[in-house]
C-alpha cells in the first residue's frame, strides 16, 4: 500500500508537470501588447497582440478610409483575427502596407516570410500586433534565428520526456508493480526535461526581452509563469518518483527475500522427508 501512494503521488505530480508545460507551450500569449504604437496611429482603432513560442496572434480593428479589401472592396474599417507560425505554414490572410493598408492572402510561416522580406513582414505583423515595426524586426530576427529554433526544440523535447515519464509511472503502479526499473527510467526523463527546460528558459529570454523593451505597454503573459511552475513542480516531481523508486526496489527486495526463504524452508523440508524415509529403510 506504501508503494501504491508513492506511485499515485508520482502520478499526480507528472500529470501537473505535463499539464503545465502543454498549456504553457499551446497558450501563443508569452509577451502580450494592447496598446497601439504611435507608429501606426490612424490606421489601428484596436489591438490585441500575442508573441508566443510558436508563433504569434493577433485580434486587430483597422480604422483607414482608403483600406481595400481583395476584389477591389473599399470599405471604412475591417477586422482581423488570426494566427501565424514561426516555422510552419498555416494559410490565412495578412496586410499588406502600401499607400493604402491591403489584405492578402498567406499560406508560408513567419521565418520563411521574413527571410525572404524582411521589411514587408516586420511591418506586416507590427501593425498586426500593434508594436513598433523596428521593435518587431529586432524579435522576428530573433526567433527566426538558430537559437529560436533551439527554443522550439527544446520545449518540444521537455514536454515530450515529462509525457512519456508519465506514462512509465502509469504503467510501473498499475502493471509492473515489481520493476523499479520503470520508476528509473521516468526519473531519468524528467531530469533531462528539466534541463532542457532550463536552457531553453535562458534562451527564450533574447527573443521576449526585444518585445518586451519595445514598449511599457508591452507585458510577459501568464504561459511565462505556466512553465516556471512547471518547472518548478517538475524538480519536486524528480524527489516524489525517487521515493516511489525507493519503495519498488524495498518491495522487490523483500519478495526476492520471501521466495529465498521459501525455497530454503522447501528445500529443508525435502532434506527432513528424505531422512525419515532413510530411517524408515533402515
């Protein structure tokens, strides 16, 4: 029963280890802005920014007299809702600044987009996200770099080891209740996640700390303190799935003893039968 709880308890720890670092991973709003920058005053009546590891979203209201829509559509205002990808195409629509604000359609990521112009698609997804061109620039080349790869890469690796550490502790209390090895294995992925959680935390703060200075409107979002916790709760997640481990080997150890003595005790009992009978001949 002892091992039990600790199985559950490791459990319980994982599922908050996983829960947190997939939410903060899906949720896009790492860097937040709802301020409009003065760059583009007139044009924007309303903005809702949202930078995250992934890619960015934006939940924008225009407000030009001469903005077109395609097919030739001139209207007062319009509205744009969507989200894009750092390094994967997702088709949907973005603006386009010319004399006039126009409305294109798009089906490549942000980084392919911004290496091959990077002027229009800094321009592009700053208004979109209501920051200043230049200040979106300096974030997209930082994301779209080797070391935002490393980012992407890293907490993809994280999640993914803290979801498979999970299902070995699942398996280890329901299945295999005597194979310490299986709590091992899951200790062991959780402690390389938490390592690549580490660096990717030190290196996601290049990319952030460019939005983030573009303005004092500019905020960190709750996913930020999502995979702190996540973190956090991970490395108390390392010292539960130890005791657990702890308790699998003291458990084994002590059935290996019980079957050591029971075959003692069997085979004395042979040795005593096989004397009477012995006695018995003679």
């Amino acid at each position: 029963m002892g091992s039990m709880r600790k199985g559950l308890a490791a459990i319980v720890a994982m599922v908050l280890v996983v829960s947190l670092g997939l939410l903060a991973l899906a949720l896009p709003s790492w860097v937040s802005n709802a301020v409009v920058d003065s760059e583009w005053d007139g044009r924007v009546k309303r903005v809702q920014g949202d930078l995250g590891l992934w890619g960015l979203c934006a939940d924008v209201d225009f407000d030009n007299a001469k903005v077109l829509i395609p097919g030739m559509e001139s209207v007062a205002d319009f509205s744009m809702r969507t989200c894009y990808s750092y390094f994967w195409p997702i088709e949907t629509d973005i603006v386009r600044i010319d004399t006039v604000i126009k409305r294109d359609a798009y089906a490549t990521s942000i980084c392919d987009h911004f290496h091959t112009n990077n002027v229009r698609a800094s321009k592009a997804l700053a208004i979109m996200t209501g920051m200043s061109s230049s200040s979106m620039n300096d974030f997209l080349e930082a994301s779209c770099s080797r070391t935002g790869k490393a980012v992407a890469a890293l907490v993809l690796a994280a999640n993914t080891l803290n979801l498979f550490a999970l299902i070995l502790l699942i398996v280890s209390a329901c299945c295999c209740t005597s194979r310490a090895s299986l709590p091992l294995f899951a200790r062991y992925m959780v402690n390389i996640g938490i390592v690549c959680s580490a660096i990717m935390s030190f290196l996601v703060f290049g990319p952030l700390r460019k939005a983030k200075a573009s303005s004092s409107h500019v905020a960190y979002g709750a996913p930020l303190y999502l995979e702190f916790a996540s973190f956090f709760v991970a490395c108390f997640a390392v010292c539960v799935i130890e005791r657990f481990e702890g308790s699998v080997k003291k458990r084994r150890n002590a059935d290996d003893t019980d079957k050591r003595l029971e075959a003692k005790i069997r085979e004395q009992n042979l040795i005593s039968k096989t004397s009477v009978h012995r006695a018995d001949i003679v």
